[in-house]
C-alpha cells in the first residue's frame, strides 16, 4: 500500500512515510493510493469480530507486512487497547425509540482519540525503535483555528522539519484515520437489523463534526463497500454545514465559542481528504480549492464537487440550545448522561426519528460526559464525579503560553532549537 498526497505534488510513500511525516511535502495530506474493496461476503464475515478484531483486519489492509508482520501487528494493537476501562474497548449503548449511542470515550483520557492514539504511538515506537531515531511531535492546542497555522509554516519548512524529524499526531495523520475506519464498522455491524438480507441493509451513521477526522474515516467506510449513510452534525461553527449544503467553505467573522468546545472549529483541515474522495482523486481541483481557501479565507466550491458532497452526506447545525435540550431529554427518557458533543449527534436523531421511524441509526459518542461539567450543569442535570476524574482535575499541568501578536512560529522553532540542544548534550 502507497500513499499519496490529496494535492498531488510529492512522491508517495509508505505506512512507515505517512505515519512519520503527517503533512506532505506540498502541503497536502495522504491518503491511500488504492482504498480496498469490500464485498458482502467479507463483510458478513467480520459482523461478529470484536471491535479490536476489526482493527487488526483494517490495519493489515493499509499497512504492509514487509512493514510490519502480521503476527507484531496484532500484538501492538492488543497492547494500544490494553489499558481501556471496558471489555468492548468501544460501547453500543441501545435507548429507547431507537437510539443507539456507540461508546468512543473508554480509554484513558475519556475521548474518542484514544482509540487512534493509542495505537499510532504503538506503531511509532515500532519504527522509531528499529531504526533507533527520534521523532519531535507538534501538535495543536486551544483553539485549532490559531495554532494550526504555524504548525503548517515549519512543515512547510523541508528543511527544518527534516532537521528535527517534524511529525504531528493530530488527525492530519493517515494512522489515526486509519484506525478511526474501525468505529463505523463497528456501529454498522452492531445496528444492521440483519447480515443475512440481499443487499445487506443500510444504517445511517450520525458523526459529531469539528476537524473532520472521524467524517473522512466514515468516508472511506462507505469507499470501501460498508453500506453506510453519513450525517455530519456540528455546532453553530457551521463551514462544514455549508460546504456540503451550498458549497460556501468559508470562515465566518470568528470562531464561536460553544458548549462542544472541541467542535469550534473554522478550518476543518480533513474536509481537504473529503474533497479528494468525492472528486475522484482530483488533486489538482482539490489544490486549487485548498490554496485559495487558505489564501482568502473562503472558496466556492466546484458545481460538480458540492453536487456529489450533497448527494453523499446529510448535514445540520445544532445550536447550544438544541444541544441542552437533547441533554435533558436523554436523561429523562432513559437516565443516560450525554456530553455536549455527542448530544449533537442525539439532537439529529430527535429530529428525524419520527419522520424516518424504520432507520436504523447509530450516533456516535466522542466522549464521556464527565469531561463537560459546566454543559451538565448548564442542562441542569447532576454529575457524579468519580475520585478518578477529580485526581486528573488536580494534576499540575505545565505550560508556555502563547501571546496574540507574538510570532508563534518563529516561538516553536525556538522551542524546539532548545529541546533538540537539550536532548543532544545529555551523554549516549
């Protein structure tokens, strides 16, 4: 398996290339080169594995063996899953009227990124201890929108990366979408009324929205034979939204501040992969759309590509309003506590489960409630907080801030200069 770049100006590389580089060099992301195909039979087949099963057999489609073995792949991703709070390692919760809340959130930080970090840093040290190198990780925090910028200005620098081996593991990286193809079949094969049906019945799949990462991952689902409708729900940050409804992407004034924070979101930098798959691999249309939004801020997209996105996604924005009031309903039909980013996936279901009772449906849950008190709080509704979560809400967190106005990246490359200079004067 190679992969290549959705803007088409690098070479390709392998699984070892993509997980170590994240961005390519022309700025674009990778993406496989041949996205495998599926039939009915297989996917009959794999209906019964466990959720760790699954992405064992996803994996060893996108990573070589000559990589790594079939045997050290396995075992990487049952050490990654080895420290997750459930048996399952991801949960389908069924409610009553039809929904279906699948669990992300158990591993160690109660979010849905643990399933694909867990296992991209297994890969990592994989590599990085055979060839017996280092890696310097960048990745965002606070808001997205800010500090991806310069984290894509020292990319962009090939010799500076190259310098100091510039790797990012936020969901730029092909490994953590990879593993994030496993959710959506595992919804599929939990919620299918039925495997034995020709053709094999569809469920729709409901994805809370921000970066896009778990969007593209339900994307390649549906590439590769899952019989899957996708619905991309996001908070008032509506350029997803917009793009799929009226091809406006394009920033609004400034990001709004919701009560699913991780969804505050402008720069939705995965929808670059979503372009790629539903253009047919375009990477110049995909280059021109990206250079000019990144350029003005906004672009409209291609007639024939916003065509083919309406057609193949289903989308609507939820308002902190709607988000409180699925909150509460949850909780008064069933006693279920939902976080503030998985009520946006739940909002979708109340509003269409009474006109589409027969849907077979599954929200996705990208993380714990326990993470949100001020939103439980806010849907006046109690939390019960466990002495595991309060010890984390005390730790001592160490950090260098990051002033409006200062030149960030030139700040990182500072930072950087000094760990390197660090991590080199200390003896073999």
């Amino acid at each position: 398996m190679r992969y290549v770049s959705t803007r088409g100006g690098a070479g390709s590389v392998d699984f070892e290339g993509a997980l170590l580089s994240g961005y390519a060099s022309d700025g674009g992301l990778f993406m496989p080169q041949k996205i495998p195909a599926l039939d009915s039979a297989t996917l009959r087949k794999w209906s019964s594995f466990s959720y760790p099963e699954l992405v064992k057999q996803l994996c060893s489609l996108f990573i070589s063996p000559e990589l790594i073995p079939e045997a050290e792949l396995n075992d990487l991703i049952d050490r990654a899953f080895s420290r997750f709070r459930h048996k399952d390692i991801v949960h389908l919760t069924r409610l009553e009227k039809g929904l279906n809340v699948l669990e992300l959130w158990h591993g160690v930080t109660y979010a849905f990124k643990d399933l694909s970090l867990s296992c991209t840093g297994q890969f990592l040290q994989y590599f990085l201890k055979k060839k017996k190198k280092h890696v310097t990780i960048l990745v965002a925090e606070g808001n997205s929108d800010e500090i991806d910028e310069p984290i894509k200005e020292l990319f962009a620098d090939e010799d500076f990366s190259r310098r100091h081996n510039l790797m990012s593991l936020n969901s730029i990286n092909w490994s953590r979408i990879m593993v994030q193809i496993a959710h959506f079949f595992y919804a599929y094969f939990r919620c299918a009324p039925s495997m034995d049906a020709t053709p094999l019945p569809v469920v729709e799949v409901v994805v809370p929205t921000g970066g896009g990462g778990n969007l593209t991952a339900g994307c390649l689902a549906q590439k590769m034979g899952l019989p899957i409708d996708l619905v991309a729900v996001v908070n008032d940050n509506d350029v997803v939204h917009r793009a799929i409804q009226q091809g406006d992407f394009s920033l609004s004034r400034s990001v709004k501040s919701t009560l699913a924070s991780a969804m505050d979101i402008q720069e939705p930098y995965n929808m670059e992969r979503v372009f790629w798959l539903f253009s047919g691999s375009d990477s110049n249309l995909v280059r021109s759309v990206m250079e000019e939004f990144y350029s003005a801020k906004k672009v409209q997209l291609p007639s024939q590509l916003q065509k083919k996105l309406s057609e193949g996604l289903k989308s609507c924005s939820v308002s902190d309003e709607e988000i409180v009031q699925a909150m509460r309903r949850c909780w008064q039909d069933n006693r279920y506590l939902l976080c503030p980013h998985s009520a946006t996936a739940v909002c979708y279901h109340y509003k269409h489960s009474s006109r589409h009772p027969n849907t077979s449906r599954c929200c996705l849950a990208p993380a714990s409630p326990v993470k949100f008190e001020n939103a439980i709080l806010k849907a006046d509704l109690t939390l019960d907080i466990s002495p595991e979560i309060r010890k984390l809400k005390d730790m001592e967190t160490r950090s260098c801030a990051l002033k409006r106005g200062d030149d960030w990246a030139k700040l990182l490359r500072q930072q950087i200069e000094a760990v390197a200079k660090q991590r080199n004067s200390k003896p073999s």
